[in-house]
C-alpha cells in the first residue's frame, strides 16, 4: 500500500522535518532541499511502513525512515515547516491501517491537515493512496 502526499512550502523555508509515528515507534528525517513542493510517499508492506521522497533523509544513521506497524494500527506523518527563527507550521498526514485475516493491509483514507499553530488545525483534503497489487 502507498500513500503519497505533495505538501506546499514557501521557497524560502529555513527547515523542514518530518516525525513518522505508529504504535509500534518513530523515525525522524529532514528535507535536504531549501523550500518549495514537497513530496512525500509513505509505503506500508509487511510489518513496517517507510516514508520518504526526493531530497528527504534519515536524520540520523540509526534510521532510514522506517516504522514498525502493529496488525491495527495509525500512521501519523507529520511535516514542521521553519519560516523564521521562531516560527513555522506543521502538516499532518493520517490513516489508519488493519491487517486482514489474509494478511492484507488495508487503509482508511488518508487525510492531510495544516496546522498553523499546533492547536489550529485545518483540513487541507486527502492524500492519494495508490492501490497495489496486495492492497486490492
């Protein structure tokens, strides 16, 4: 299963990260680009979801920016953009996953949200999950 999101980012940002979340743990990684459209992909195969994109790295060399998934589990990927020395917003990158009895992950759509500040958040539609031969 592979989800993929291009989020907006001003062509000056100072920073961006992203945090991928489950249940099972966490990885971190970093844009190595200085600003513009961002693009994420997130695949989920097995008992572990990666996520990645062009000019996003680990940010350490204990992680390649893969997450161990549980058989029920939330995907939260989310993406804080530095404009200035004190300020930023953050995307946020959810869906929900479930293991079948067949062994077959299926996933809610995802949904994007941006976050001007970290209790404001506004929809900002859905991420496209891309069908895969073992997700159908």
């Amino acid at each position: 299963m592979v989800v993929e999101a291009t989020l907006e980012r001003p062509a000056d940002a100072l920073d961006t990260t992203v945090r991928v979340t489950t249940d099972e743990g966490s990885a971190y990684l970093v844009a190595a680009d200085g600003g513009g459209p961002l693009t994420l992909r997130a695949v989920a195969a097995g008992d572990t979801v990666t996520v990645g994109g062009p000019g996003v790295e680990p940010s350490g060399p204990d992680t390649d920016g893969t997450v161990a998934l549980d058989d029920v589990d939330e995907v939260h990927v989310e993406v804080y953009v530095a404009t200035g020395p004190a300020s930023g917003y953050s995307y946020q990158i959810v869906f929900p996953v479930e293991r079948g009895a067949d062994g077959t992950l299926r996933a809610l759509s995802p949904t994007v949200e941006r976050c001007p500040v970290p209790t404001r958040c506004v929809p900002q539609g859905w991420a496209r999950r891309r069908p895969t031969a073992a997700s159908t």
